[in-house]
C-alpha cells in the first residue's frame, strides 16, 4: 500500500469516527436536516469546509501541494446534483453517511451503497451519450471562487469563516 493509500485510509477512518460521534449518521439527524428543523448535519458539513479551507489554502501557499480545479461544467453540476439530492432524500444518507452508516452496522445503508455502485456504473455506460448532450452544456473551465473575483484566496477565507459562524450562531439562538 502506497504512502497517498495508507493516509486516505487513517483520513477516512478519521473522517467516519466523527461523523459517529457527531451522531450525523442517524437517519432522523438527516431528514432533520432536509427539513431544515436540525441542524446538526450543516453544521458538521460547514465545520469540516472551513477547517479544510484553511487547511488547503496552507498547504497551496506553502506549496506543499498544486490545486488543480475540476471543469465547471454547468450540465454535468446540474445532473449531479439533482442525482445526488434524489439519491440522499430518498435513503436518508448522502456517500459518507451511507458508508458509515454500514460501518455502524445499520444494514439497511447497503442499498445506499448499491445504489453508488449502481449509479457510477450506469454513469460510465452512459458516457458517450452523456458527452455529447448534458455535458457539452456551458463549460466555464477550471475556475474557483478566488478566479472569479479576481482576489487572493485568502480575502475569501476570512470572509466564509464569518459568514459560517454567523450562520452558527443564528442557528443556536433558533435551537436548530
């Protein structure tokens, strides 16, 4: 096993103890948040965006790594976002959860999970068709938020960290 293979492994691990923890892998914990009456789930979600912001940012800047932006591609974005919308309100579980979910031996996460499988495989069938169609809509490259602006990344980090915990705290004093 590779060094990149052994420390997606212990993050993973890392990653599923918390969402335990968090208690954000509880089907009512979900739907709550669908529903916009708990919280609990954003709020993790949000945490872990902006500790990973930070994160990202230091290691671009010092850089330990090179960020390589995914094509903004509108069709491709639209599709999957419904798809994954569809698939979360329907098993209560997004592919974290999911994963999670049967790690915490909730049985019924495996169909979440062969629903995935079963997406992913009908995806890459599908490609060639979907190439020419919904993912031929408007690509606007490989583009960030920073890009757009034209700013540095880290006038935006200050900025969604405000926001977020604005939002944090807005949330408390509603008990979401």
């Amino acid at each position: 096993m590779s060094i990149d293979q052994t420390l997606g492994l212990v993050t993973g691990v890392i990653f599923g103890f918390l969402l335990q923890k968090g208690r954000v892998l509880r089907f009512e914990k979900q739907v709550g948040a669908m529903l916009l009456k708990d919280m609990t789930m954003p709020k993790f979600m949000l945490s872990a965006i902006l500790v990973g912001m930070v994160g990202i940012q230091l290691l671009a800047t010092t850089e330990v790594i090179n960020l390589s932006h995914k094509p903004m591609n509108l069709g491709g974005v639209l599709l999957g976002g419904i798809l994954f919308g569809c698939g979360w309100a329907v098993m209560g579980l997004c592919p974290g959860t999911s994963v999670g979910a049967f790690g915490e031996g909730r049985w019924h996460a495996v169909f979440a999970i062969a629903g995935m499988i079963a997406g992913a495989a009908l995806y890459s069938e599908l490609y060639p068709l979907l190439k020419s169609t919904v993912l031929a809509w408007k690509d606007f490259g490989k583009i960030g938020l920073a890009d757009v602006l034209g700013v540095s990344p880290w006038l935006i980090v200050p900025i969604f960290w405000a926001g977020i915990v604005w939002l944090f705290v807005w949330f408390e004093r509603k008990k979401l």
